[in-house]
C-alpha cells in the first residue's frame, strides 16, 4: 500500500485530519463562551465536551455499519455531510441562545467525525511498516493540532475582538448580539464542509482490504486483549486529553486571564512540539512503546505542578514565552497547557500497538478504539463535579492521574498480551 500512488489520498486523509482537529478543538472556546452565554455553571458547561465526544461511542457501531455497506470513500463523503447539518443547526441555536439546541449541534458534528475517524485512521497505520505507524500518526498529529492552535485564535479575534474578558455582567441585549456572532462562522464552516464532500467523492482514495483468511483461533475481538486493554488506555487517554485542551479556558477564567478562550491554543502548540519529536525520534532513536511510558510519567509529573504550583507567579510563563508574549499566564495554567506535550504521542502509539497483529479483526479493533474516545465526554464531566465539589479546579486536576496511570499499565504490560491468561 505504500507507493506513490498513495500520496494524494494521503494529502486528503491530511486535509481531514484539519478538519477533525479544526471542530474538535473549537470545543475549548465554546465552553467558556456559552458559560456566558447560557448563564451555566462550570459542571454544566462541560457539557459542552460530553455532547460532542459521547457521539463516538453511541454511534460508532452504526457508523460501523455505514462503511460496511457504503466503502470508505462514500462513508467519508456522508460523514462530512452530517457535519454540515450539525455546523447549520447552530444557526438556530446562536438565534435562540437555547444550550440543548447547542448540544443537538454538537452531537451532530460528533455523529459526523465518528465515522471519518473510523475510516481514516487505519489508513494512516497501514500505509507503511507498523513500527513507524507512531511517526505517520504524529504527522497527522501535526496537521490536526495546527488547526487547534489557529481555532481558538480566530474564534477570539472574530467573536470577542472588542469584547476582552467575557463576564456575567454583560446585558441581555449584549448577550444576544454576542450569541448571533456565531452564526456566520458556522455557515463558512458548512460551506467548506460541503466543498470537501465533492473533494472526497472524486478523489482517488481506495478501499482498504483487509486479511480475509483466518489465523487465528479466536472468534471474537472481545478475545484479544490488546485491543480491549488499548481502549481502556484510550478512554482515559482521551479524557486526560480533552481536560488538558478544553479546561484551561474556564481555569483561566476563573482566575480573571484575560483572552481565557485562546488558551487552547497554547495547548496545542506544546502538542505540535510533542508530535515534531514523534516524527523526528520514532522510531529510528525512539522506540514506540518507550516514547509511551514517557508521556505517562512526564503527564503524572505536570499534573502535581499544575495541583500545587502558584495561581498568581508568571515565571514559568516569562521562561517559556519570553517578557513579550501575547499572554503571561499563571504558572499553574502554563503547566495545564505544558500537558499538551506529555498527551501528543499517546493517541500515535496506542494505535499501532493495539491494532498490531488483529488481521481481518483489524476493522472491528478500529471501531473499538475510536469508541474509546467517549472518555472525551465522561472524564471532563467527572472533573467538572470534583472541582465544584472542592471549590477548587486547581486541586481538582490530580483526577488526571488516574488516567495516566492507565496509560502507563498499557506502555509497560497490557500491549504485550497476546490472550487474557497471558502474564
């Protein structure tokens, strides 16, 4: 598969990989946006990452199906198209200021990555040699995050340009002339949605073939315990994930950070240096599994200084932006956004190691692992409730251990199981 023949649906799968990371990444400015917007509290503005990640798990079997009958070529095409119903069902819901209709337009969006997630990642792991999958994700990795760091720039510069710190304070009328400013960015957004339909469907990306012959004695993928333990380390893989791009707005806002729904941004450049030494290390001085044991302990290791560093010191913040940057943060919001790096080569190399071996299982292991993402709606809702039961967000970031911790069970043992009574 891997030739040259392969290079233009590769720059379509990369184009895709933008997009996934352009609606999902939005997610992080919207939280704080529609906090404002919708009178919420923080728990219930997280919300906004339940509505949208719990989508890859309702609906990724059904989307399962819609591959089998459609090809993958057509099933990205349709894909697209539901985002374009979810971009336009903001329309109503920026008119009405009403958070359910919010949250019906989330899900969609989510409804339509679903099922491009699950066509396009094993592209990228099968393209080549499974050893060098982890470098191949990392350079979709940089593609996908480079749209996170520009969304959350253009939202503020579009949406807030003469607004500054979002408050309560704000009228009813200026609530609503801030509510329809979405309307026009979402219609370009399913504009261009639409254009990449007809991209899609006329370009030359081909089937994936899968073994047919059985060579394995197991019946199901359920029997595989690397695939079922590598979704399990996705889950929270995932969850940490979203915490780390999605809260460091609303943490900032809490602490009074001017510009707080930009701050994504900033985790997502701290992502974009980690999938640069992804694609540079692996796997010719880095091999997959070490560079996984790494992000685990290195994102234990943030965590305590993100829980116990200063709200109110910005030296941190000075040594890694320079006096003149665009923000001077609070040492314990540069280190939620330092997590960017420790998550970015999590998702690249739990793939290959999961998906290794799974042969004509392959399929159904893909649609396990993007299931798995469920833990971007679950996880932040649990942190939501034990920061606002704690009255602390600060404190309320050491939930995020527990994730790590799993994904360093699967870096050391669980990826090397090869049936459930192994030890």
């Amino acid at each position: 598969m891997a030739n040259r023949s392969s290079m233009f649906p590769m720059i379509i799968i990369g184009i895709l990989f933008f997009i996934f990371g352009f609606v999902t990444w939005l997610n992080g400015s919207l939280i704080p946006f529609l906090k404002v917007i919708c009178d919420l509290n923080e728990f219930q503005a997280l919300f906004v990452t339940f509505a949208f990640y719990i989508a890859y798990t309702v609906m990724a079997l059904p989307m399962a199906y819609v591959l089998e009958r459609t090809g993958y070529k057509d099933g990205m095409a349709i894909g697209l198209g539901v985002m374009v119903v979810g971009s336009l069902l903001f329309i109503p819901a920026a008119l009405s200021a009403n958070f359910i209709l919010f949250l019906l337009a989330l899900f969609t969006l989510g409804t339509g990555l679903t099922i491009l997630q699950t066509a396009s990642n094993p592209y990228v792991v099968l393209v080549g040699p499974i050893e060098s999958a982890a470098m191949r994700i990392s350079i979709m990795g940089l593609i996908n995050k480079s749209a996170g760091v520009l969304v959350p720039i253009l939202f503020t510069a579009l949406i807030l340009s003469d607004i500054g710190t979002l408050s309560s304070e704000l009228s009813h009328a200026e609530i609503e002339e801030l509510s329809n400013r979405l309307i026009v960015p979402y219609i370009v957004m399913a504009i261009v949605l639409s254009g990449l339909i007809g991209l899609v469907k006329f370009s030359n990306i081909p089937e994936l073939e899968f073994e047919k012959e059985d060579k394995h004695t197991k019946t199901s993928i359920l029997h595989f315990p690397r695939i079922v333990l590598g979704a399990v380390a996705l889950f929270f893989y995932v969850g940490i994930e979203v915490i780390a791009g999605d809260t460091i707005g609303l943490y900032a806002q809490g602490l009074d950070v001017a510009n707080a729904t930009a701050l994504t941004s900033y985790t997502m450049v701290f992502m974009v240096f980690g999938y640069l030494v992804g694609v540079i290390f692996i796997p010719k001085y880095l091999s997959q599994e070490k560079a996984l044991i790494g992000s685990a302990l290195s994102g234990i290791l943030l965590l305590l200084f993100v829980a116990f560093s200063s709200t109110t010191s910005h030296g941190v913040s000075e040594v890694l932006w320079g006096w003149s940057g665009i923000l001077t943060l609070p040492n314990s919001v540069t280190f939620v956004a330092l997590l960017g790096f420790a998550n970015a080569l999590v998702w690249p190399t739990i793939w290959p190691l999961a998906l290794e071996g799974l042969g004509k299982y392959t399929a159904k292991g893909s649609a396990l692992l993007i299931m798995a993402i469920a833990g971007g709606a679950i996880l932040p809702l649990v942190f939501g409730k034990v920061a606002e039961l704690l009255g602390d967000m600060q404190s309320a970031y050491l939930v995020g251990i527990v994730c790590y911790v799993f994904i360093l069970m699967f870096a050391l043992k669980w990826h090397k199981m090869s049936s459930w009574s192994s030890r």
